[in-house]
C-alpha cells in the first residue's frame, strides 16, 4: 500500500484530534523542511524512526541504453539514503513471516 501526502495527512488529524487542514499543513511543512535540510547536504535524523542523508555516487565512464544500445558517460550525483533506526528494524523482523 502506498500513502499519499493527504492519506498520511488524515491519519495525523485523526490520531491528534485536529482538522485536516490543519495536519495536511502541518505534514507539508514537515515534507518541505526535511527536503530543504537533505538539498543543503544536511543529515535528518528522526530519533526512533531512521536517518535520511544524501551519498554522493560515482560517476561511470560508460552506460549502455539498453534500447538503442547508445554509450553514454554517466556524471556523478547525489542520492538520497535511509537508514531505518533500531525500532523499526526490530519491529521488521518481527514482522517476517516464519
């Protein structure tokens, strides 16, 4: 199942008590402060749920598209990662189906 910004919304307000509204705003400010922090090279770490933080990849000399089958240099960039904190990992294989 996937969640959408409005779906994660609705259950804030309703684990809370306030208004949609209210929780939509507030989970967009969220959202946003975590991208701007992750666009600045910063960490983000949730205490208890994970750490998001940006790697920077290597650039190949060579990748092949595999339709047209053309060489093209792929250039460095930056990716984000998360790393889920000890709750959730714990919880995950707790989780798991024997």
């Amino acid at each position: 199942m996937t969640l959408a910004r409005r779906q994660i919304a609705k259950l804030v307000s309703n684990q809370t008590g306030c208004t949609d509204d209210l929780a939509y705003r507030a989970v967009g400010a969220l959202f946003d402060s975590m991208r701007e922090t992750l666009l600045l090279g910063d960490r983000v770490e949730i205490r208890g749920f994970g750490t998001f933080e940006v790697k920077p990849t290597k650039g190949k000399p060579a990748a092949r598209n595999p339709r047209t089958n053309e060489i093209t240099p792929v250039p460095p960039h930056r990716l984000v990662r998360f790393r889920p904190g000890k709750i959730i990992r714990e919880d995950m294989k707790k989780a798991m189906p024997s």
